[in-house]
C-alpha cells in the first residue's frame, strides 16, 4: 500500500509540473505588442521615439524584435536578438541612427529611437516579435521645422470693381493648404492653390483671390497643416481708394477723364524740369570725371618708371628659383621612399593580425558546430528519456489498477470458496506489489536520471550561447580591422594624391613666379594703355551711359496712413517686376527689403500699387529704392 501512495504521489508531481510548464506557456502567449492609435509628428533634425511594448509586461531581453518599413528594400529598420544589434540586416539609409533601449528590454519596453529624423523617414512602420506571433503597425509623419511666413501683396486689378489679392509662403512640408478670411473671418472663394516641389522636398504654395468693397478692406491669408495643429497668417489692408477708382471708371467716366489729361499735362512739366537738371548735373560729374582721369594717367607713368628693373636681375632670379625647386623635389623623393617602406611594414603587420583573426574565427566555427552537434544528442538523450518516463508512468497506472481490482476480489470472497485460489489471489497481489514497487524505483531513476539531463542541456545551452557571442565578437572585430584597413588605404590613397596635387601646386606656382616677373612690366605698360583708352571710352559715353541709369520707373504718389504707394512706369515698353526689389530705410531704422517672386507686368505709362505696413517707418527720413533683377539701384525717396 505504501508503495502504490508512492506511485500515485509521484504521477500527481510530475502531473503538476507539466501542468506548470503548460500554463506558463500559456500566459506568455497572452503579451501582445501595443502600440500608439495617433501618427506620429516629428520635426525634421529631431530625435524622435516610436513607442511599442509588451502588455501585459513581460522580459524581452532573450526575444527577437523585428522593427521593418514594408515599403523599404530591405525592409529591417532595427533588429534585435537577444538584446544584440543585428547590423547587417539594416537598411543603409538608417545605419548609425536607429536604436533600442536595451536596459527596458527586462519591463517589455520594445520602442525605437530615430536620431536625425529626414523626411525620407516618414512612412508606415511596423513592430514584430516573431515568438509571440504579434505585431502593431504606426505612421509617423515628418514636419518642417522653420516655415516663412506667409507674404501677401496687391497683385492687380481684375477691371470689375475687384482687387486680386496673392500670396505665398515657403518651406512647408508635409504640403499645407491656404485659405483666405475677410473682415469678419469669413472664407473667401480663392482659385487653385499653385504647388512648387524644391530639391530639399519642401514645398513653396501660392494662392489669388479676387476681393470686392462688400468683403471689407482688411484679408486674411492663412496657411495650414491641418494634421499637425500648424499654421501661419498674415494680413494686408486694401485702402478705399482702390475701390473708388474702380467705381469711377464705370459711373464717371468724363471726369475721369478729364483728370487724367491735367495730371499728364503735369507730369509732362514736372519731368522738364527734372531732366532740364540732371543734364546739368551731368555736365559738371562729366568735366570732374575727366580731370580725375588724367591725373590717374600722369600717376601711373610715374609708377612705371620707378617699378622698371634691369634684365639680368630676372635672369638671376630664374636660375635661383630653379635650383631650389631641384633640391625640393630631391628631399621630397627621399621622405617618399622612407615613408613608402613604414607604410609597406604596417600593411603587413595588420594583414597578419587579420590572418590570425580569420584563423581563430574558424576554430571558434568550428568549436560552435561541435558543441551544437553535443546538444542535439543530448536533447535526443533527454528526449528518449522523457518517452521511458512516460511509459513507466503508464505501467505503473495499470498495475495500480490491476492491484485494486485483486484488492477487491480478494474483499469479496466468502469463507467457503477454496483456501487455494484465495491463496492465489494473494500471491498476485504480492507478485503485482512487488513489480509495482520495482516500477516505482524505476521511475524515480528515470525521473532523476530526466532532470540531470535536462540540466547538462541547460548548460550546453548556455555554452553554446557564450560560444555564439565570442564567435560574434570575433566576426565584429575582425570586420571592424577589415574596415580600418580598408579606411586606411583609401586615407592613404588619398593623402598621397593630394601631397602630389600640394607639390605640383607649388612647383607650378614657383615656376609660374619667374614667368610673371618677366611679363609684369610688359603687362604694366600695356595695362596703362589700356586704361587711357577706357579713360577715353568712359568720356566719351559718360553722357550716354549715365542716361541708361535714368530710373525707368518713379514714385507717383505715396500715402503712410492708407500703407501705400503707387509706381508709374514712365518708359515706352513694359516692365515685368518678377524677381525686383524693394528697399526701405530711414535714418533710425535699418534697411527691409521685399522681393517680388511672380511676374508683375506694369504697361507702359501704366501705374501699379504696393501695400506697404508704414507703421514702423513714420519716425526719421524714409528712403525708398527699387532695385533690378541685375542689381541696379533706383532711388524713389
């Protein structure tokens, strides 16, 4: 009886044990990798983290995380194995910039740091860990960091009693939308938004809107991202003036008319004038230029004859200048050949260590593949083993049975039936006790003989880890000699070639020395001419040259308190203001100036409004100048 109490104590512990290992399994499979519901923004240069964990919590250090791009060639982000990098496999765009933080991997933290965040990154991501079969996907969207300010202008007029508004802002990534409020900041009918993609992929948006006396006279031009809660306004005030104007060219014509002679009859004597004194002014800059001229001419003669030297002073410079450049270049080929043989010596040496490297590697292969082949057989050992068990367990359970039931038989006889087959029942209940208890110390045996093989395979386990880390280490350090050499032939390579290019630079520049000092006076006397005959050009076009500098376009009326001013194209074609400037300062006040970026047409004898914010500039002299797209400067103010 005690034996059998034995048997079934032993089946109900090791029963429990496997039940054990089947719940933990259980429970492990439970952890599923979260994730964030949101995109995810991050500023171009950033640091940014894409966070994943396991919930519930759970050890990740001994577990594979794939994090991966679908839309990628190859695909992996980051991989971690057993808490090591798994280099290889990255993607080259993200190598040096994606990391995980290993010390979390015990509390089931599995997010992902990316350094330097490009907006090439932006895209789908995904987080696997392969033993759990789970995954969660996020998007993270990248933004510019330093978007400008959106710049509204006056673009024109439609001819219908309407002012066509522009704006445009730069810089924005991904692409915005722009949107017009009147007064009251009410949306507007704008037409199609303009798109510019730049090399650096930010994007540059423009937009008209056409804007009536009904709207107001104060627009709103709102740029915005509506994912990422970013935006930017600007305002611009229309004055009344330019309403007014369209409403007379349509109810009033004959007055309008009427004043548009008596100003041309006023323009036309107010440039008289203007030209009558810049002609004069001409007259007197030209007589002082030519004065200036000759002086610089008799100054210059003096100098060339003081600069003069004889010829053999040049000869004797040529051949000191070439005995130096020989003994050079004699010194320069010595220092060649000694560092030629260090450089040859060193080579060598890290040839031989990556010789040895390589060498130890394949044993450590070789060592590895062994000691695999070690914990196959064990595991096949301890899984015969595992199969013996099970089958004694079964042995004994029938036995057990089969002692109950002759237990039984044995209760139930009656003192009639033969003391014979009562005494054979007794003696296989005996014969069935003793092989019972024979399987039992068979069991036991098996069962310790099962757990000391179990853990030789935990610590062939654990050798062959250790083994697969060294013989890691190996390959990463024998990739990283490969590399230094690599780097340092390429460097030396390198070096060499620009010491060269250094000593050609320099002997061609010596030699060149001696060519020049034979030139220089024959180049002094020509450049004299030379410049007589400009003097004499600049003379005789000075009238002609300073007319081409007259300002095609004047300053025709100009209002702080409306914030605008009115150009007039006084010339006989018409002029096309894209890529002009225009710049404002006062005697209190630095410059500002503001760049027109689109075509801007103004006819000829044609006039054109600029909103200007005169707030700042109405304390010191206000100076105003307009400057070409081929830098020339007109004065206005």
């Amino acid at each position: 009886m005690f034996h059998q109490k034995t048997g079934l104590l032993l089946q109900s512990t090791i029963t429990a044990l496997l039940f054990c290992l089947l719940l933990t399994h259980c429970c492990r499979g439970q952890s599923q990798v979260m994730g964030p519901s949101q995109p995810i923004v991050a500023t171009l240069g950033d640091d940014i983290i894409l966070p994943s964990y396991l919930e519930p919590a759970y050890d990740a250090t001994t577990l594979t995380v794939e994090w991966t791009r679908p839309d990628l060639n190859p695909r992996f982000i980051y991989v971690s194995r057993s808490g090591h990098d798994l280099e290889k496999m990255k993607n080259p765009s993200y190598k040096g910039r994606t990391s995980m933080f290993i010390d979390e991997l015990k509390n089931g933290n599995i997010s992902l740091k990316i350094s330097k965040v490009k907006q090439a990154d932006a895209g789908r991501y995904r987080c696997f860990v392969p033993e759990l079969n789970e995954d969660t996907f996020m998007e993270l969207v990248v933004v510019s960091g330093a978007v400008s300010q959106p710049v509204t202008t006056l673009a024109g007029i439609d001819g219908k009693g309407g002012v066509v508004l522009q704006c445009e802002s730069a810089g924005w990534y991904p692409e915005p939308e722009v949107l017009w409020l009147d007064n009251e900041g009410n949306l507007l009918s704008a037409g199609p938004t303009e798109t510019v993609r730049g090399p650096d992929d930010l994007y540059t948006v423009s937009s008209r809107v056409t804007v009536e006396k009904k709207h107001g006279n104060k627009f709103t031009c709102r740029v915005q991202q509506n994912n990422i809660n970013q935006s930017r306004d600007t305002w611009i005030h229309v004055p009344h003036d330019f309403f007014v104007v369209q409403s007379c060219s349509t109810s009033t014509t004959v007055s309008l008319a009427v004043c548009m002679v008596v100003s041309i009859i006023l323009f036309i004597l107010a440039v008289v004038v203007f030209v009558h004194t810049r002609r004069q002014n001409r007259t007197k800059r030209r007589e002082d230029v030519q004065v200036k001229s000759e002086e610089e001419a008799l100054m210059l003669m003096k100098t060339l004859e003081k600069e003069k030297q004889p010829k053999s002073k040049r000869v004797n410079k040529e051949a000191e200048v070439s005995l130096l450049v020989d003994e050079e270049r004699h010194q320069d080929q010595l220092k060649e050949e000694e560092l030629k043989q260090k450089e040859e010596q060193r080579k060598k040496e890290a040839e031989n260590t990556i010789q040895r490297l390589k060498e130890k590697l394949d044993m450590k292969k070789t060592e590895v593949k062994n000691k695999q082949s070690e914990l196959q057989r064990f595991q096949e050992e301890k899984k015969k083993i595992q199969e013996d068990l099970k089958n004694l367990i079964k042995d004994l359970n029938t036995k057990n049975t089969k002692l109950k039931t002759i237990t039984e038989e044995l209760k139930s006889f009656w003192p009639s039936i033969l003391s014979s087959e009562k005494q054979k029942k007794k003696e296989d209940k005996k014969k069935i006790q003793t092989e019972i208890e024979n399987l039992s110390k068979q069991l036991m045996t098996k069962n310790t003989e099962f757990q000391n093989k179990d853990e030789e395979c935990e610590e062939k386990q654990v050798e062959l880890k250790q083994l697969l880390d060294d013989q890691q280490k190996m390959e990463t350090k024998l990739q990283s000699e490969e590399q230094k050499l690599m780097k340092k032939e390429s460097d030396d390579i390198k070096n060499h070639l620009d010491q060269e290019k250094q000593k050609n630079e320099t002997l061609n520049s010596r030699l060149m020395k001696l060519q020049n000092e034979k030139q220089k006076w024959t180049e002094s006397e020509g450049k004299l001419k030379t410049e007589l005959q400009e003097m004499k050009e600049i003379n005789q076009n000075s009238s002609a040259s300073r007319r081409s500098m007259t300002a095609p376009i004047i300053l025709e009326m100009l209002n702080t308190w409306e914030n605008y001013i009115r150009l007039r194209n006084i010339s006989s074609e018409e002029i096309n203001l894209e890529g002009w400037k225009l710049k404002l300062k006062t005697t209190t006040r630095g410059p500002t100036i503001t760049k027109w970026n689109h075509p801007l047409i103004i006819k000829a004898e044609g006039s054109h409004y600029v909103n200007i914010d005169f707030t700042a500039w109405r304390t010191g002299e206000l100076q105003i100048t307009l400057i070409t797209n081929e830098g020339k400067e007109y004065r206005l103010q």
